[in-house]
C-alpha cells in the first residue's frame, strides 16, 4: 500500500440519491443499502470527477493508506459490467454506447455515438444540418476524462455562450472535436475543473485543446484554467485560443 489521495463519502451525509455515480469513469461508485459506497481502494483515481455532482456535499478527497490505482483492475471491472451487444447491419448508424455502468440521473451517464456514413454532410428531410456531437454529457463537471471519446482527441473546451452566438458551431468548431462546456463565471468547483483538464492532458493524452470563449471579460478564466492545466500536467498539449463576438464573428485565433 502507498499514502495517496483517494474519494471519502460521508455516509451521514449521503442520501444514496446517486449523482455521483455517473461521474466515476472507473465504475468505482455504486449504490449499496442507500449510500454511496468505493466498491474498492484500486479502482479510485482520487482525481474527484465526482466531488461536483454530489449535493449533499458528502463526498471529499482524503489523503491515506490505499491500494494503488490499477487500470488493468478498471478495465476488468467495466468489461464485467457491460451488457452485450449485437453488430450493427453495415450503413446503418452506430446505437447510442453506454460506458461506465451507472446509476442516478440517467442524463449524466456518458455515452458515446457515432454518425451513419455520411451523416455529416447529409440530414434527413425537413431537419436542420446533422449534428457534430459524438458524446454525451458535455458539461465540464460530468465528462469523464477516462472516456475512450478523449482518448487521443482533440478537445474544444467551449464557453457556455458560444454555441448560441456562433451559427456554425458545430461545423466550423466542433467538427472532429470531443466537447467540454463550462462557463468559468457562474460555475462552482473550478478546482475540479482544473483536475478534469489536466486528466484530459495526462491520463487521456488529448492531442490539441482549443479554448473557444467570448469577448466579454469574465469568460477569460476559461483561458487561464486551460493553461494551469497545462503548466501542472505531466505532458504539454498545443492550445488554440478562439476570442468570439457577441454576434458570433472571430476576433482572434491564436496558438499558445
């Protein structure tokens, strides 16, 4: 066993509503007699993923004697609980793929999807233009950083504001792209924040992160926490910054 951080759930204060257990990309949460409950010391990265979804603030990270993080021990426990599948026909679209088992708020279980073949340029009659979105959830708080859709990525970090200013978003931003949101003025636990992105950087290896944010003053945290990402994680990303208009036009486009 070594010292390390690990998730401490209060079970005076939980009220097993299970908010938390989406948030655990490593299934390391469930619902046991009412509570929330670590199935096991070696399935906890101690990154928090879940301390921001948790209301009744019963959650916390604590620092003490626990079994190492084992990733082959994640993989094992995911693969045990994932229900088969059956092969989707060919030219038909790929079904919504849940990850890790959860429970909850089934709004907030990841998942990932892929378009049918030529979904991006095509969109059946009488809809808008097909959607670039390849994931679920997108909020900054719920993504889970172990998610196979990170892996490698390239990431868009987006300002709350920014699909509704911007037209095109999807296809000019988001193309390509697995997808975070956060407004970095009205959201709480930007500390979380923080250790989500520098998971992204060290534990997914995302390949770019490009920050698109609007022209107002408040949204240049989301800047600020993109780059104390960086400067704590172990590798160094490339950082796009994307300054936005309030009627949607680009007014500076650098890398950093």
């Amino acid at each position: 066993m070594a010292t390390r951080k690990i998730v401490k759930i209060d079970e005076e204060l939980c009220d097993g509503c299970g908010e938390c257990v989406p948030s655990c990309a490593e299934g390391a949460i469930k619902i046991i007699d009412g509570k929330a409950r670590l199935v096991s010391d070696n399935l906890c990265d101690g990154l928090g993923a879940c301390l921001g979804d948790c209301p009744q603030d019963a959650i916390s990270i604590e620092e003490r004697e626990a079994d190492e993080f084992d990733e082959a021990a994640v993989e094992a426990h995911l693969a045990g609980q994932r229900p088969a599948t059956t092969a989707p026909q060919p030219g038909a679209p790929q079904p919504l793929r849940p990850m890790p088992p959860a429970g909850g708020c089934p709004g907030s279980r990841p998942m990932s999807f892929d378009p049918a073949p030529g979904a991006a340029a095509t969109s059946a009659p009488g809809a808008g233009p097909a959607s670039e979105l390849r994931q679920w959830p997108v909020q900054l708080h719920l993504v889970p950083p172990q998610a196979p859709y990170f892996q490698g990525a390239d990431v868009l970090l987006a300002s709350d504001c920014s699909a509704f200013a911007a037209g095109d978003f999807h296809g000019r931003f988001l193309r390509g792209k697995a997808l975070a949101v956060a407004c970095p003025k009205l959201d709480h636990g930007q500390d979380i924040y923080l250790q989500k992105l520098v998971a992204l950087i060290d534990r997914a290896r995302i390949d770019t992160l490009t920050v698109l944010m609007m022209e107002v003053p408040c949204c240049g945290g989301l800047m600020s926490l993109a780059k104390q990402a960086v400067a704590q994680a172990e590798r160094k990303v490339p950082i796009k910054k994307i300054v936005m208009g309030l009627q949607g036009q680009v007014l500076e486009e650098t890398w950093d």
